[in-house]
C-alpha cells in the first residue's frame, strides 16, 4: 500500500503587477498521487468581497523520485525562495 502523505502548504506569491495572491500547496490524492494546487485570491471592488479560484496542476511522472528540493524550487520559480525555506518540503524531499 502506498504512502499518503499529509498535504503540505509551500507558500504564498504575492503578485506586484496586479492585486492577487496565490498559495501554492503539494497534495496528495487518495491514491498517493502529488499534484499542485493553486489558490488565487484577489480583492474586491466593494468592502469584504474577494475573487479568485481554485486549481489544480499535474506533476511530472514518477515525482517526486530523483527530484531535489532545489529541482522542485527551479520548477516553480515564482516560489523558489519559499520552496527553498519550508522545513517540511526539505523533509518530504529528504524522506522521497
């Protein structure tokens, strides 16, 4: 029976040439299998109202097998910097 891991919340980016902020998390379906979700949040025009959406993105094959924490940080450069400090994706990677 395969692993599942407990999903693990990478971090925030913090967009500079508009209003939004997207967290980026590592999850794990029933099965086992990692994808990436994304969570956009954007400011409203009125007082208490956001936008954003929800929305999912695939890993290669065979992640996170012959992948490092700096391999993982390169493929999503936006987050590079997070990626490189959260504790628990360096464990994941160092466990993999």
């Amino acid at each position: 029976m395969k692993r599942v891991h407990e999903d693990i919340e990478i971090g925030w980016y913090h967009a500079t040439e508009y209003p939004m902020n997207t967290k980026l998390t590592l999850r794990f379906r029933s099965n086992g299998e990692p994808y990436l979700e994304y969570e956009d949040f954007c400011p409203g025009i009125s007082a208490g109202n956001s936008m954003g959406g929800t929305y999912e993105r695939p890993l290669p094959e065979g992640f996170p097998k012959g992948w490092t924490l700096e391999q993982f940080a390169d493929y999503r450069p936006r987050y590079h910097d997070v990626i490189l400090q959260n504790k628990k994706l360096k464990k994941f990677f160092d466990e993999a």
